[in-house]
C-alpha cells in the first residue's frame, strides 16, 4: 500500500505506518502554508499513486473521491472530518478515520488561561502599566483592577464532549461547580450536574460553548438565552461561531448585559465588519482561532488516528483487490 500523507506526522508515526502499511509519502500542507485545493490534491493522489490518504485541512471533496473510488482509507487528522465529503466516500466503501480529542487538552488549558485573564483584568492592567500610569504613592492599579477568583464560580457546559468534559476535570482543582446541558450524554461523573439549557444560560457564572455545527445547532445559541445570562457572567465560544447568534451576543456585550466573552472563532473567517466590533471591544478577549493549536495537538492526532488504523487492520478490513500494484 502507498499511503499519502499531507497531515502534520511526526517521524515515529510515518515509521509505524511504514511498518504496518508500506510506502508513506509525506508531502505536509505545511511546506506550501496552506491547504491542498481539490484540483492540488487530484494531481497529487495521482502523481504519487497513493492507495490511501491522511489529511488533515485539504479539500477532499466529492470530486476528489470519485475520481480515486478506490482508496483503502482516508484519515483525517481534525475533530470532525468537515473537510470530507464522507457521503460520497461512503458510498464507495472507503471509511473515513477522524481523531476526536486530539485537541482537547490545548482548549481545556487556553479556556483556563484566558476566562483567568478576563476575571483578573489581566490585559486593561497591563495596558495601564506599559502607557506609564502608574503614580507615585497611588494606589490605583489596587482598587481599578481588583478581579475575581475563579474558585467556586459555576461553569455551564453547552455539549460536555472531550473537550468540555477535559476542562471540568482541571477546574475540579479550583474548585468549580460544573453543570452541562447535552442530551445525548447519560453517563457522566456523578460530581456533575445534567441540567436544562435554559438553568445553564440562567444560573452560571460561566456558560462554555462546545457544540458542533449541523442543523440541529447553527443559531442555537440565541437572544432569548443569552438574554437570560447574570450581569457579571461571561460567555465564551471556542467552539464555532455558526452556532451563536452574533447579533444577539454583540447586544449584551455593548449594552452591558453581561461581564464579557472570550472567543476564539469569528461568523466570518477573516473577520468582518461586525466580527470586528466583537474583536475590538474592551470586554471582550479574542484570539484567532488558536485555541486547539499547539504542537502537542499534531503527536495527539498522530496516536489517535495510527490507533484507529492499526485496530482497523487487525480486524481484517483491508480491500486486496483495491490495492494497486
């Protein structure tokens, strides 16, 4: 088998590839800073004659697929394999492989990190101190920017997958009271408390968005439940920004609604013109949608995804009429 491989992965995963499979040809998105477009990706499935390919931001689109119906496999080293059309690989018996979790432990520590910065004022008081505020004998830095602990601040999950479930584990140590609104989830830590949407927007000090984007979600997160959130709470999405009414959510953040947010996803990526407004607020702690981006996160997909493939062999699933010679 000759796989390509365009996903970061690191020398120790291609050898276990190598060992397992055979041939790996490593041509990374990253080499060229970006990814690979459908007409960029034909070309290369078939200049390397690949019989199985990894990705991990390519477009692997339902042309892609039809034009090489005989894959062994696609891997895709994200989340959720969004970037696939897994309809139309389906239809052609190629399982898809994706790696969930890959990078909950990268959102769980940047949640932590920047909801701390919100509440101890981190960014308005070094804003103060590097524009040479600071008086002899005043204490203002003490009384202007005094903030809050986290500890004993009741933290609403919206969706409790890998990742909200990972960031319930580190506030234990704080500790936080963590509730979760998902109804698909019905074994959970007895130290967590299933409630209702609404009971999640009404009574959290901070409501953490973690839901994926499909029909049932875009625009679930609304004005009648942001409306509902205390005036000192703050809201954070690091999930998707489809998912948020954007209207809604700038209203309570320039009306004073609530204390502010933290977002690491944007309805427009670049930013627009209202995208903006939320970016530049002073209530509001914006990153570009980094959130699950470390180096860590690429050895994470690495193991999950040669897991995944190694138990897939061991079943028995390969296809020796596809492979080609």
């Amino acid at each position: 088998m000759r796989i390509l491989v365009t996903a970061p992965y690191n020398d120790q995963g291609r050898d276990i590839l190598e060992k397992n499979f055979g041939k790996v040809i490593y041509k990374t998105w990253k080499d060229q800073g970006r990814s690979f477009n459908e007409e960029e990706l034909i070309n290369l499935l078939a200049e390397t004659r690949a019989d199985a390919l990894i990705t991990e931001h390519d477009h692997v689109t339902e042309k892609v697929i039809e034009t090489f119906p005989d894959l062994q496999f696609i891997g895709v080293c994200r989340g959720t394999p969004s970037n696939v059309a897994v309809k139309t690989a389906e239809k052609h018996g190629i399982p898809v492989f994706h790696t969930p979790a890959r990078n909950a432990q990268a959102v769980a520590e940047m949640f932590v990190a920047n909801v701390i910065n919100i509440l101890r004022m981190t960014i308005p008081s070094w804003q103060w101190l590097t524009g040479e505020n600071w008086e002899a004998g005043a204490h203002t830095s003490y009384l202007q920017f005094k903030g809050n602990e986290l500890a004993n601040k009741t933290i609403g999950m919206v969706g409790f997958g890998a990742v909200g479930q990972r960031i319930a584990e580190i506030l234990k140590c704080f500790p936080c009271n963590i509730q979760f609104y998902d109804p698909f989830l019905d074994e959970y830590d007895p130290n967590y408390h299933k409630t209702t949407l609404e009971d999640i927007f009404e009574t959290s000090d901070i409501v953490s968005i973690h839901l994926p984007v499909n029909s049932h979600t875009v625009g679930m997160i609304n004005s009648n439940l942001i409306s509902r959130m205390k005036p000192e709470a703050i809201f954070v999405n690091t999930a998707r920004a489809s998912v948020v009414d954007r209207d809604a959510l700038l209203y309570a953040i320039q009306n004073d609604k609530i204390r502010g947010a933290v977002l690491d996803v944007f309805d427009h990526e670049p930013p627009d013109e209202k995208d903006y407004q939320l970016i530049h607020s002073p209530k509001v702690l914006a990153t570009p949608h980094t959130a699950g981006a470390t180096h860590e996160v690429e050895d994470h997909h690495v193991n999950i995804l040669n897991a995944k493939l190694l138990s897939w062999l061991k079943e028995g699933k390969l296809v020796d009429n596809k492979v080609k010679s």
